[in-house]
C-alpha cells in the first residue's frame, strides 16, 4: 500500500502533513497492510481535505464574548485504487473531530489539536481498508 500526500483545498497549512503522516504511521501500526514508499504497491491511497471547521461550542462563564472551548472538524475525500487495475476499492468523505480548549496560547493549541484530528482520521481510513467495507 502506498499513500500519497494529500491535497489541501481549505486554507489551513500543516494539515496536508498531518494527515499524510498519521496515515502511514496508522497503516505500520495496524499491520493488516504493508506500507510502500517505492511504486510497486498494490493499493493507492489519495485524499484531498475538503473541509476543515472551527466552532465555539463554550463560552468564558460570565462573558458571552470569549470562546473557552472549540469543536474542531475535518472532513477529507480519501480513495482507495488498485493501482495494477485501476479498480477504484472506495472513494469516501471520511471526517474526524476534536476539542481545543482555548488557552491564552490558541496557535499552540490549535497546532496539538491538528494532531489529534489527523491521528483521528487516519484511524478511520485505516479502519475502512482494513475492515474491508468496500
């Protein structure tokens, strides 16, 4: 199996990278599949970041300005081709979410959550190769 980097088409950076990445750690950790970095792999993984959502879900108590909590959510088109064949296994909107406490450092904060959505994801698309519902 090999997975190629993704495509981004929201204009969030780092988001490419994190889920490119947490896909091949994700497919090594499974083991259901080999993961190949050269072009004689039998399945191709693609995927392009559709969406990506920031929303306030909790305010400071006593200000109804400032967020205190964010629901983060991420939603990618992943497919899965034979790369021999052709064969198209699934092309799928696979979405991931997660928190983000708003401390008084949010990039910092952001940037862990990213993380963790993109650890999330790759889960997901893992779990529909290796479970076969395709």
């Amino acid at each position: 199996m090999q997975v190629n980097p993704f495509q981004n088409q929201t204009l969030e950076p780092r988001l490419t990278e994190s889920v490119t990445s947490a896909i091949r750690k994700q497919v090594q950790r499974d083991g259901t599949y080999r993961l190949e970095t050269a072009g004689d792999a039998d399945i191709l993984i693609t995927g392009i970041i559709t969406g990506y959502k920031r929303a306030a879900i909790s305010y400071q108590p006593g200000d109804i300005l400032t967020v205190r909590d964010y629901r983060l959510t991420m939603i990618a088109k992943v497919t899965a081709r034979e790369r021999g064949a052709g064969k198209l296994l699934f092309e799928r909107d696979v979405s991931a979410q997660s928190l983000l406490r708003a401390a008084t450092d949010i990039p910092s904060a952001e940037r862990q959550a990213i993380s963790m959505i993109a650890d999330d994801l790759a889960r997901k698309t893992v779990s529909l190769l290796a479970d076969g519902d395709w």
